[in-house]
C-alpha cells in the first residue's frame, strides 16, 4: 500500500518533517506511518552479565525505555496536531536508514519523509547524514525537510536532463505542482563533456570554436525538449519558468547550486542516477553537491 514514511528522532527537524508529511498526506491522499528506530534496547540486550540482579535491572530499564518511547511518541503527535487514530506508528530496532528503506520495498508508490539539518564537514566528510544514506539507498523518493518555514511548496526547482530518472521525477513535479497550486521553475544545464573538451586542436582558436559549436547544439536540442515539457505542463494549468543554460565553467553541480541561490525554491526536486559511492567521489554527485550546500527542502527521485 502507497504511504508517506516518516522517520522520526522526536527532535526539532523531527517535527518539521512530520507537520510537513501532514500536508502532503491531506493533498495527497496517501496515509502517514511514523517509524521510529530504536537503537538503545539493542545496546541493553548485548550488556554482558556481572551480578544475578543485573538481567531484572536491564529488563526494568527497558520497560522504562519503552513507555518513555511511547509518550514520546504522543507528545510528537499533540505537538503537530495529529490524532493517533489518525496515523500509523511503528517502533523498529537498527540503523535508521537501512530500516527505513527496508520498509518501504513494498510501498512502490509512497514517499520517504525525514527531518534533517546540514552538518558540518568533518560529520559530512567521516559520518555523512541520515538523509544522505537513505537518499543512496532507498528507490522510493525521499523528501528532505529543512526549512521550519516553509510546509507547503509554492515554488519549485526542477532540474532536468530529459533522462529517465528525470522523466521519473517529472511524475512528481506535475502531481505536487496540481496538488499545491505551485509554480515550477524548470532548468536544464548543458556542458561540453571532458572527452570533447580533451580532443586535440591544433589552436586555442578552433579548439573555442569547436566547443562552441558542441554547445550550440546542445542547446538547440534542449530547446526542443524544454518547449515540449512546458507544454505538458502548462496543459496542466501549471505555470512554468523555464530555462537552459550553459554550466559556468562546464561544472554542472555548482552551476546549478548558483541557480538555486538566484530563485530560491520551496522545493527542489532532483532525479538521481544512482552512482555508486566511488562515481560520486571521482565524477561528482549533483544530489550530494545540493544537500550539502543548499538548505532547502528536497524531494529525491530515482
């Protein structure tokens, strides 16, 4: 059954993302479901044994570890003005990302909520961020929740490059966009590729001149296939803004990092390729280049 998944901590961003899942659960029409993973009664269980008395002083902590979870849970719920009966809540044991996306394989239709904030580099670097885990593992689409302002899209950044993960996400594009009355900025970012840009010429001049031919018609085919998706779009009632430009400096992930600073969505919506973790050290990831850098909310499709 087609869900919205929301992972929870019970923390701040938590909470955002659950009052944010609301939303979405009323447009949608898709129920909501809290998980959360309880990674303290593990440790508990493994506590090795020193005394007779210590297994009945576990077992009573770990009864104190479960009520103290469940009034948690509805504290969580009052706060964002959710009825019990409304939703349902799950409690798991495990690591938070693989467990999440463990439970959605059957919910081919729904969606992954989490809260998450931007961490600073050294956790980026060694320790990475829930978001960023599920984002690589899960093939459901995972919505990121960051600003507390801001539960309800109006504004929102498409990034296509006409690929099959992006006509995936596309799906979503139209469906929140009719859902929300939002307006939809779509961008397409063309570059010259490093094996064109490697070729040899035999000056500065005509290697400038080939590749401003390569992007000349780059771009006339991104044109094309630009104006059909606004038509799509628009037939829809959306309304679209939308645009191709060249990639300063052929970088295409800091390119479209400026273009998110210039029109500042509600929601930016990126379709992933699924690189594997040495294609996205080596080449670069656009899903981890924006996360990273871009406090905003995302929805990530694969």
């Amino acid at each position: 059954m087609s869900e919205i998944l929301v992972g929870t901590d019970f923390g701040l961003h938590s909470t955002l993302a659950l009052k944010a899942a609301k939303h979405w659960s009323d447009k949608l029409k898709l129920p909501l479901h809290l998980v959360y993973v309880d990674k303290l009664t593990p440790q508990l269980e493994s506590m090795p044994v020193y005394s007779p008395s210590l297994p009945q002083e576990v077992y009573d902590f770990k009864s104190w570890v479960e009520k103290s979870i469940d009034r948690k849970i509805l504290d969580h719920l009052n706060m964002c003005e959710i009825n019990k009966n409304d939703i349902k809540v799950t409690v798991v044991q495990g690591h938070v990302a693989e467990e999440l996306t463990l439970m959605t394989k059957q919910n081919e239709n729904g969606l992954i909520f989490l809260g998450s904030e931007q961490h600073d580099l050294i956790n980026r670097i060694f320790l990475g961020s829930v978001g960023e885990k599920l984002a690589n593992l899960s093939q459901n689409p995972v919505v990121i929740i960051r600003n507390k302002n801001i539960e309800v899209p109006k504004k929102i950044l498409f990034a296509t490059d006409f690929s099959i993960p992006a006509k995936k996400a596309l799906e979503w594009v139209k469906k929140l966009a009719v859902s929300f009355s939002a307006e939809i900025n779509l961008v397409n970012l063309i570059s010259v590729s490093l094996k064109e840009q490697l070729i040899d010429h035999s000056s500065a001049e005509s290697s400038e001149h080939y590749i401003s031919g390569v992007l000349s018609v780059e771009k006339k085919n991104a044109d094309e296939k630009m104006q059909n998706l606004v038509v799509v779009l628009e037939n829809l009632g959306i309304k679209v803004n939308a645009e191709v430009l060249h990639a300063q400096k052929f970088d295409l992930n800091q390119s479209l990092l400026d273009y998110a600073h210039t029109t500042c969505p509600d929601l930016l919506i990126i379709a992933s390729h699924g690189k594997t973790w040495p294609q996205k050290i080596l080449s670069g990831s656009a899903t981890l280049t924006m996360l990273r850098n871009y406090s905003a909310n995302f929805l990530i499709c694969k």
